[in-house]
C-alpha cells in the first residue's frame, strides 16, 4: 500500500498568501487522491473557506496578509474545537511551532520538507494524529529542557502579546492591528506596553530587530 495515498473522501482547504504554492499543494494533493475544495490568501478568507466547506483539513501558511496563520488558528479552534489544521512554515525558529501546537494545531511542517513528507503529514493530521516536522522535534525537546526566555525572551509573551509582537515587527500601526485583530486600539497600546518592557525594546525598529534575529521574518 502507498503510505503517501489519501482518500477520495478527504476534502481540503488550502490557505496560503502565494498562488503558486497553492498551485503546487493542490497538484500534489490531488495527485495523492484527496480533495482541494477551497483556497484562501489570508486568515480571514481561511476562516471563512472553513465555515463553508467545513473541510476534514486545513491546511494554513504561517505567514499571510491579516490576521496571519497563527491568529486564524486560534479563532478558528475557539469556534472549532474538533477543527485538523496543519500549519506550515517558511522559517526556521522553534517559536511558531511551539505555539502554533499549542494553539491546537494538529501538526506542523516545514516548507522546506518532501512531497512525501507533506502528504505523510496531511495524511497524519486528516485522521486526527498530531504530527511534528522530524526537523524540528530533536531541537523542541531540547529547547523544553532550557528555563523560559533563557534562549528566546520572545518565549515570554503570552499568545496574544505574540501576535500582536509579529504584526508590529512587520511595520503596521496599532489602529491597524487593532482592526486586523478585532482588538481595541488602547487593548493594542497595552500589549505594547508590555511587549517592550519584556523585550527591552524601546520602539518599533527595535522589535522588529528581534524579530529578525528570532527568525520570525526575514530582514
């Protein structure tokens, strides 16, 4: 039997900010057998693809316009509890799959992985089984000996300080992240508040400095 063949009944939504990657992951997919029903170029429009196809996988790019993976990962569990999502990722960080997992997604995979590896995941996570890139799951269980913020003081924030960290790091203004988020702009002030005092930072050059050397976008 072909471990990397996916059952016709198995129907996907493919959230990613790039056509051709999606292009790729539908041939791919398809070609194994499974279904792509939806796709979506940001967190919003995977939240919505869920609604209305309510998919037995998701499968969300970490790194999209919006509200990004991470946080559509957690409005969607939060409205999902039972949702399979398999994130994925271009970076290199251990910090996005910590909190992706616990987030609640099933599994998570590196871009830069195999065909065969990608529906190995996909055929893992659609049943329900937690799935965790082998590149990465030595150096999580080593990164979970090491006290927090001992190696990454981004380990410090809370989830919602995090996703409010990474849309500052990448230039946008609290009134935008305040509507992208659906927070209140003084609810975003106070998280900056306490995002610079855990980080040491003083502005918004400076955070995204980290960022950077966090691996968490790219310079």
């Amino acid at each position: 039997m072909d471990m990397t063949a996916l059952p016709a009944s198995l129907r996907i939504v493919l959230a990613d900010d790039h056509a051709v990657v999606r292009m790729g992951f539908r041939l791919l997919i398809e070609g194994a057998g499974a279904q792509v029903v939806a796709e979506a170029g940001c967190g919003e429009e995977a939240l919505s693809a869920y609604e209305m196809h309510h998919p037995g996988l998701l499968l969300m790019d970490v790194s999209m316009p919006g509200m990004g993976g991470l946080a559509a990962l957690e409005r969607l569990r939060a409205r999902h509890p039972q949702a399979r999502v398999l994130m994925l990722s271009a970076h290199d960080d251990l910090q996005i799959p910590r909190r992706a997992l616990a987030a609640g997604a099933t599994g998570y995979l590196s871009k830069r992985a195999d065909p065969e590896e990608l529906l190995r995941a996909v055929g893992d996570t659609s049943r329900g089984r937690a799935y965790l890139d082998p590149g990465l799951a030595a150096q999580l269980a080593l990164a979970q000996l090491q006290p927090a913020g001992q190696s990454d003081p981004v380990s410090a924030l809370t989830a919602r300080e995090f996703d409010v960290f990474l849309q500052l790091a990448r230039g946008r203004s609290v009134n935008e992240i305040a509507a992208t988020l659906k927070l209140g702009p003084s609810t975003v002030g106070s998280h900056l508040y306490h995002i610079k005092q855990k980080l040491q930072a003083t502005n918004a050059a400076e955070l995204a400095l980290i960022a950077v050397r966090a691996g968490l976008i790219e310079a």
